[in-house]
C-alpha cells in the first residue's frame, strides 16, 4: 500500500493518471506480486483515510493526486520567493527548492524546473543563519535573553567585528522578514531601546541567564515596521509630509491603507506617521524627486536640508 502512495505521489497528476496494470508492473519490479483487486482494495484503504485519490472511471481506470499540500502555482510562487532571497547561498536554494519539487508530481517538478532561472546575484555564505533563526524563536518562546557581536567589513573585504568586538545583550521579540533579509528585532541594553539587527551580520550567538524583558505595552511589529524603513533604526519623530497625490500608491505600500491622510488641495495631500528618521527615511523621501516635501519637525526637515547639502560637498 505504501508502495502505491508513493508511485501515485511522485508519478502521478491530473494530467499524467496510472492505471492498476501500471501499478502492478511497478511493484513487480519490487518483488511484490499482486492482483488488480489487491490493489484496488488498497487504494480505497487509502482514500478511506482521507488521501485524495482520484479515479478516472475508463475501461481501465486511471488514478492519480488530487489535492496537494500545494498547488502548482503556489509552489511557483515558494521558489520564486526562494530564489530572490539574497542571503540564501546557492547550494542551500537548491535544497530547498529541491524540496519544494518533492510537494509535486514528478511532471509537474520537471516543469517548476524549466522556470528556475540562474541568477548572478552575490551571496553572503553564512550557513549558520538558517540554526540561528531556529534556536532564536525557541528563545523567544522561552522569553531568554541573549548576547552576540555584530560584525562588519573592512575596505579589503575583511570581516571585522563591530566596535571592538562589543557584545549585545537583547531581549528578542521578533524575526522579522524585509527587503529580502532577516532581522531581529528586541530590547537593546547597550541601546536603551527596541533595535533592529540583521540576522546575517550576527555571530557568536549565546543564551543569557537572564529572562528577557517583556515587550513594552505599545510594541506592535507591523507598527514598528511602519516606521522604520529598510529597518534601520534611529530616533523617531511625528512626521508631516506634504505628497502630491499621485505618491498615494507608495505611501499606502509603506504604511498601510489605514494611514493618516488628509487633502491638502487638489492637488497634495498630507501624511502624519511616526517615522525613524534614518538616513534610508531620508533617501525614500528623495526617490520621489521633490513630489514629496517634509513639512515637519522642524530637526527633520534640518536633518534633510544638511544630508542634501552634504551630498553637494556644501
């Protein structure tokens, strides 16, 4: 029976069914030897359980999967994703996506194959990243601090620990997927505060016999995201921008359709948030090429007007 799960799992679809004669010849290729009763007797055993089994009624019947775990198109989708991350090297994406074929018929991982496309992109190989994010949810889970140091690269492409090699000790909330990398966010001692930290420039990852702190009343993560941007982290500020209307598309993409805006005139809009005003905020405020104009506070506005001269060499 197990036999014949596996045939019609690995060799079957709706497009590519299997007759009992071809189940027989497989299984005597096996040593097994058995009638066409037998194996329709276990192929009901099957769908009695609950396997979606479909049979085509010819005159010799047809069977294949029905229902999947995933369907075609989502696993198109699984390994599009897999393949655009940056920090999965490239001997780990084919494992996973090689796992992502095995939820399909063999037909069907031929052609998710055909779509695979070679990409040129650079890859940072920190293998560890994928236990480090297992181990740090059980930490989550457990409410456990923990230290590590952070590191960098030098002009030569060196890597160099970060501040001479200063540990961090951070109380975790979150993993948080964005802008194609992983990125812890939690309580920073050395910060004071809530700190983003990427997850492939952590090394030397401990636990810490001190419980984490709990996460403050007002932490909310899909919040926190809003405001900080390519999650770099920096004092935060209520924030008023003066958008032509045309800039609502990208300010819903970043904050949310339930964003604070109000029309200005008819032509402008204005956006309230609270933001993280990082030099990224800063350079998404550019992108729009003067569509989008920061109206205050005022050290905003002054923090803008002095990266924009700097970039002058004024």
């Amino acid at each position: 029976m197990l036999t014949i799960f596996q045939l019609l799992w690995e060799q079957s679809d709706e497009d590519h069914p299997i007759t009992i004669r071809q189940m027989q010849d497989v299984l005597l290729k096996d040593g097994i030897k058995v009638g066409r009763k037998t194996v329709a007797d276990d192929i009901l055993a099957l769908q009695s359980a609950g396997y979606d089994i479909v049979c085509n009624k010819r005159q010799q019947n047809q069977y294949f999967i029905g229902a999947r775990t995933f369907e075609l198109p989502e696993l198109m989708l699984l390994i599009d994703a897999v393949q655009a991350t940056q920090f999965i090297a490239p001997r780990k994406k084919s494992q996973l996506i090689k796992k992502l074929t095995a939820q399909a018929s063999c037909h069907q991982g031929a052609e998710l194959t055909q779509s695979i496309k070679p990409t040129t992109a650079k890859y940072d190989n920190n293998q560890s990243i994928y236990y480090m994010m297992d181990w740090l949810r059980t930490m989550i889970a457990k409410g456990r601090s923990v230290a590590f140091q952070y590191f960098e690269y030098t002009a030569q492409k060196e890597r160099v620990l970060k501040h001479d090699g200063q540990v961090y000790v951070v109380s975790p909330y979150d993993l948080m997927w964005n802008g194609d990398r992983y990125y812890l966010i939690g309580y920073s001692e050395s910060h004071g505060k809530i700190a983003t930290f990427r997850m492939d420039r952590i090394t030397n990852l401990e636990p810490r016999k001190e419980v984490a702190k709990p996460q403050p009343k007002d932490y909310q993560p899909q919040e926190y995201r809003n405001q900080i941007f390519q999650m770099y982290d920096a004092q935060t500020y209520d924030v008023t921008l003066r958008c032509e209307n045309s800039l609502m598309t990208a300010v819903i993409d970043h904050f949310g359709v339930d964003c604070e805006t109000h029309p200005q005139d008819d032509t402008h809009f204005l956006l309230s948030a609270t933001i993280s005003a990082s030099p990224t905020f800063y350079a998404w405020v550019f992108t729009f090429g003067g569509k989008m104009e920061i109206v205050g506070p005022a050290a905003v506005v002054d923090g803008y007007r002095e990266r924009l001269l700097g970039a002058l060499g004024e």
